[in-house]
C-alpha cells in the first residue's frame, strides 16, 4: 500500500491527493452514469470496432483544364495537409446539406443541450459565408504551391476501392466543383 502513487501523494500533499481522489471519484460516477466529462478520458472512442471501407471518396483538383494536382507528390508534410484536408471537409459540409459536420455531431450528441451552444454557432462554425470564401482562398494557395496562375479549377471526387493487389480502382468520377475566374 505504501509504494501506491496516491499514498505517495497522501504523503506529499493531502489536498492534491484530495483533488486527485474527487476528479477520479467523479470521472467513475459520470462514466456510469453515461456521461464523458472530460475530452482527456473520452471511452466512447474505443467503444466498438470500425469496419473497414469499401469504397473512398479521393478529390482531385485541375489548375487550368490541364494540371492535375498530384497531392502525394514530394511535397512537404504542411503543403499535403492544406491541399487535401480543407478540400475534404469542404466537400463533408457540402455533402451534407450546407451544415457543418461538427453541428451535426453536437446536436446528436447534446440533444436538447445544444440550444445552451446555439447562439454562438455562426461564431463557431463554418456557415454559407465561409463556403462562399473557400474556392478563392483554395484557389490563392494552389497558386502559390503551383507557381502558375490560376483561372480554373476543376474539382473531381473519384469513387475508388482497392482490388486484392492493393491497387487502387477507379469505380466512377463526377465533377464535384468548379471555379473559374471572374
């Protein structure tokens, strides 16, 4: 019992054994009662397995009817992630219905306790103006990836799987976005 870290900290400092002793009092309380009440101890995550995909949604961009943009091609870590994060999530807020997905998330989640975050949810979240804004800044960072100018911008999403050699197999593409310049 003496070698236990909170007899060590009893030891040390009984008030932060005691305030070690109620967050993990009301860390076990919470969690049996259903509720996660820290972003540090969120379980739900491990809650079930993930069945793995069938089918990938990939996005493909093309500067100037020509350039395709290879997004795993020798650039650095940074440039990746702004080439395909943004376009994908942009493309989530798309998909469902001009809402974004963390809305959606939150208002499952909290239910009724959503409307104590709703006001500030045009403050929070991406809303029609940022849609609006995202094409010309995507546009701006492709230019100063590329080196080019940019007129146009063809947005692809290719519905892909992989076949038993782990290649990757084209099932249909559709034009998802297009820019040009005004």
């Amino acid at each position: 019992m003496k070698r236990t870290f909170l007899y060590q900290v009893w030891q040390h400092d009984k008030r932060l054994f005691f305030v070690l002793a109620a967050f993990c009092l009301a860390t076990l309380i919470t969690n049996l009662l259903g509720d996660q009440i820290s972003p540090f101890f969120v379980w739900g995550m491990y809650s079930e397995k993930e069945a793995p995909a069938v089918q990938y949604t990939l996005l493909r961009s093309t500067v100037n009817d020509s350039l395709v943009i290879d997004h795993s091609a020798g650039r650095p870590t940074g440039t990746l992630f702004y080439l395909q994060t943004p376009l994908s999530y942009y493309k989530q807020i798309k998909d469902n219905g001009h809402i974004d997905p963390t809305v959606s998330l939150l208002r499952s989640k909290l239910g009724e306790r959503y409307e104590v975050i709703k006001p500030l949810e045009a403050t929070l979240f991406n809303n029609d103006r940022e849609l609006a804004a995202f094409l010309p800044w995507y546009n701006r960072y492709l230019q100063s990836i590329t080196g080019i100018p940019v007129t146009s911008l063809n947005i692809d999403a290719l519905q892909v799987h992989y076949n038993p050699q782990q290649q990757i197999i084209t099932d249909t593409t559709y034009l998802f976005e297009q820019w040009k310049q005004p």
